[in-house]
C-alpha cells in the first residue's frame, strides 16, 4: 500500500499555493507535428526557482512543528534542492544549513545565497554527493535540526504530486501518456499517485538516463538496488538508490520505464533551445527526449512531457554538442598512421575526406617525430550516412586507423 494518497497531494496543494507558482500546461506545435500528436509541457522550468523542486521542499518544511522550525533546517544537494530549501526559508524565515559539495559550480552556489538570502548557510564538503550528505546528517544529529531529504520523504512526494494536479485541472481532454523523469523517484511517485487516482487510463511513463537506471533496475529485481557505477552527466536524475518509498508507489503506478541515452538527451536538448527557445536541463528534457522511443504508441494520442527544470550550465553547452553529434553519428574520432611518404596528408585531405566533412580536431600524439607519427583526428559529418564512404576510401587508400568511438576506454582517455 502506498504511503502517500490523493488526500496528501490535495493538502499539499493549498498549502504550497501561494508560494509555488502554477506553472503552464503549453502545447507545442514543432513536437506535435513531429510525432502526430498532441504534445503537451508541464514547463515547471518557469517554477521560480526554475525546478519542481520547490514544491516538496516548501511543503515539507512549513509542515514541521513550531518547536522543530525554531531549530532550524539542514538539507544536501547539489543542485534543484538546495535552491528549493533555500527558498523555502527565506519564504518562511527560518534557518537553513545547507550541504554542498566543493564541486558544485559557483553559479548554483550563488544561486542558493540568492534564494536563502541571510536565513541560509553554505557549506561546501567533500567531492560528491554522498560526501556531503555525511556530514550534513552529521551536523543535523549535532544540532538537534530536521533533515530534509530530497526524495525519500512523503511530505515531499506529496508536494511533487501537485505537479500531476495542476496538469488534470489544465485540461479538458483526456491524457493518454504522460512522460516524467525518475532520479530518486520523488517526482514520478507523487505525480503517478494523483494521476493514476483520478485518471487511471493514463499511462505514467518513467524516464531513466541509460547510463543511471537505478529505478529500472530495483523494479527487475523487486528491491531497492544500490547501482555500483552510474554515469553522472544527468545530474539531475544521476542516482545510485532511488527512494525506498518511491520504489514502493512506483511498482504500483508506472506503465513503463524507458532508458534514454545522455546523447539523445542533448540532442534534445540543443533542439528544445534552437525550435522552442526552451532552456531546459538534461533531466527536464529526458521525457522529451523519450518520444523518439514511443513514436508508434503515442501517434494520435493526448501526452504530456513534465519539463521538470531549466537550470542548466551554460559552459556545458560544448559538452552537450559533442555527446550529441556522437550519438547522431556524425562525429567520429580517429587515430591514423599516416604512410611514410610525402604528400599523405594532401592525399588524405583531398581523396578521403568527403566534400562536406569537416576536420574538427588534429593532434600529432607523437611529439618528437611528427613527420611519421600517429595523428588523433575528429571528423564531423554533414550526414551520418557519409560514415560508411568516409571508411571504405580510408581501406582505398591503404590508411592505418583505428576508430576511436568504438573503444570506450581509449575514448575517454584522449578525447
């Protein structure tokens, strides 16, 4: 049974309502006519701290006692949560202490003392997460304050299910599918709860990064699972455990989980900000980014996407091309041995580079000898179909290659 119901999202629901903004239920043309249906956004990006994040943490903590506000909040994070906390104090007038690791960008740092103000302390700790949240459980033990977990408490499903009621009371029509991401499970768990309470047809569709799917994986074994290695380019859904109380509510609730690769994400992402002048994260883009996967199941049917934030780094943009020319196949890396005689480099410019390929990067790995060395190409495309030429007149011409986008580690060591 699960711990948070229909009741607890209504509550949630007039409690946060003045502090939370109702974000808008837009439909989108370009993705409409792309998949033949209607596509709906819940741009919880526009929420005022440009994440849905506000919502669970405002509730939770203006549901504490007297007594336990007086004493004050601690919370670690990373990211969305902090600035959620953070609001949520200076809203409140309450003390916040918030864990932080050393490698969080300053942005998102100074973006926490802007919501927090003087009701907030930053502490930066450790290089992870998991450093971070240590010592802030620590310091909360120390100082008798309550902890405010970003996923894994019913206050805080219960204020991520409005999200699910605003989008029922913004539309008249039936939805068939709704798409939303999964990084604890805070989200998907109190939106699925009130989704599948008043409108049982709809399909709840989780959406997982490939490279963290910790939800998918508790769900084929039945139990909560602690992934070993994830890959933590999502940062906001890059999570080894997902919540035990999501896990529960999720077993019951979701249709479906689908795994979707970081360079499908940012190639979404790029296209999101081209089309829609839509600023969102990887992990506001992810259901997005899932549609491709359900092209056939979705064609004439009502969904909605949950953008679910828009705080993205701006100095990852490069980052976020490269990933997604690589999973579009149009960048490829290569180190080739060029022939010991003169002219090989004209000739390969000239005769195996095709009219519209493009020299993106060119590094001798061999620095005393560059006459003969081994060279570190890229080549990007114009056309992903170009790549099975681009080999055959690499053969033609008796160039030595190895390809290093098939070689994960030699991938990550050069490039």
């Amino acid at each position: 049974m699960s711990s948070v119901h229909l009741e607890d999202i209504m509550i949630a629901h007039q409690r946060i309502k003045d502090v939370v903004t109702h974000t808008p239920l837009q439909l989108d043309q370009v993705l409409s006519e792309r998949y033949n249906c209607n596509v709906y956004l819940k741009r919880e990006d526009l929420q005022v701290v440009r994440s849905f994040k506000i919502r669970g943490a405002f509730y939770q903590i203006s549901s504490l006692s007297h007594d336990e506000l007086s004493k004050g909040v601690v919370c670690a994070s990373a990211g969305n949560h902090a600035q959620g906390v953070a609001y949520s104090c200076q809203a409140l007038k309450i003390k916040g202490t918030i864990f932080m690791p050393t490698t969080t960008p300053r942005q998102k740092v100074d973006q926490v003392n802007f919501f927090g103000k003087e009701y907030v302390d930053v502490v930066l700790v450790g290089d992870t997460f998991d450093d971070s949240y240590n010592e802030a459980m620590v310091y909360c033990e120390e100082h008798d304050m309550s902890f405010i977990h970003p996923f894994n408490q019913e206050k805080i499903i219960a204020g991520q299910g409005t999200v699910g009621m605003e989008i029922l009371n913004d539309t008249e029509c039936p939805i068939d599918y709704i798409f939303s991401s999964i990084g604890g499970g805070g989200l998907i768990s109190g939106v699925s709860t009130y989704i599948k309470s008043v409108s049982p047809s709809t399909k709840m569709i989780g959406c997982e990064p490939l490279g963290a799917a910790s939800m998918k994986e508790s769900l084929k074994q039945g139990q909560v699972v602690e992934l070993e290695h994830i890959d933590k380019f999502v940062d906001g859904a890059a999570v080894k455990r997902v919540g035990d109380l999501a896990f529960e509510i999720c077993k019951e609730t979701l249709d479906d989980i689908i795994l979707v690769p970081e360079g499908k994400i940012c190639t979404t992402i790029l296209e999101l900000y081209n089309q829609n002048a839509i600023v969102a994260e990887p992990a506001g883009a992810m259901p997005i980014a899932a549609l491709d996967f359900y092209r056939e199941q979705i064609k004439g049917k009502t969904v909605v996407c949950v953008v679910s934030g828009g705080n993205n780094d701006i100095g990852r943009m490069e980052e976020m091309r490269e990933r997604s020319l690589i999973y579009e196949g149009l960048q490829h890396y290569f180190m080739i041995q060029f022939p010991q005689r003169a002219g090989a480099l004209r000739e390969f410019i000239q005769e195996v580079l095709g009219p519209e390929d493009d020299i993106t990067r060119f590094e001798y790995t061999k620095k005393n000898n560059r006459s003969n060395g081994p060279v570190l190409i890229g080549i990007e495309l114009a056309y992903n179909k170009d790549y099975g030429r681009l080999i055959d007149r690499l053969k033609e011409k008796n160039f030595d290659y190895q390809e290093i986008n098939k070689d994960e580690n030699l991938f990550h060591l050069l490039i």
